[in-house]
C-alpha cells in the first residue's frame, strides 16, 4: 500500500470513530463523554488527542482498545486484542 493510501485509510478510521462517538452520545462535552474520560482514567485533552491520531506507541494502542471496549466500537481498520 503506498504512504499516501495508508495515511488516508488513518485518517478515514479516525474520521468513522469520530462519526461513532458523536452518534453514540460521546460528543465533546457531553456527560456521557466526561464520564468515559473519567472511566478510562485520563484528561480529556489526552482523551482528545489519543482519538484524533496525536498519540502513538503501545501505552496509546492499550489505552485505544480500552476506550473501544468501553463504547462497543469494532469499526474497519483497527487492531484490537
């Protein structure tokens, strides 16, 4: 796959679980979001940034799953353990 199709296919699945969280009720400030960011144990600029693709390595891939298996998401393009 050529760097310009695998940054894009990133950059749709950080899109598609964006779409996920905003249509489930996770919407930035919401109170479901703020108690998920409190369940997860995290800020919710670190939260922020952890979604939008700004953080990397395993602590980052861990904490991912976490947050998926918290809201249900099992969306295209992620690798989940």
């Amino acid at each position: 796959m050529p760097m310009i199709e695998a940054k894009n296919t990133i950059y749709q699945a950080i899109d598609d679980f964006s779409s996920f969280l905003n249509m489930n009720g996770y919407r930035q400030r919401s109170n479901s979001r703020k108690q998920l960011v409190k369940d997860v144990g995290m800020s919710d600029q670190r939260f922020s940034e952890l979604i939008n693709g700004k953080k990397h390595g395993r602590a980052a891939f861990d904490k991912l799953n976490e947050i998926f298996n918290y809201v249900g998401y099992s969306g295209e393009n992620w690798v989940m353990v």
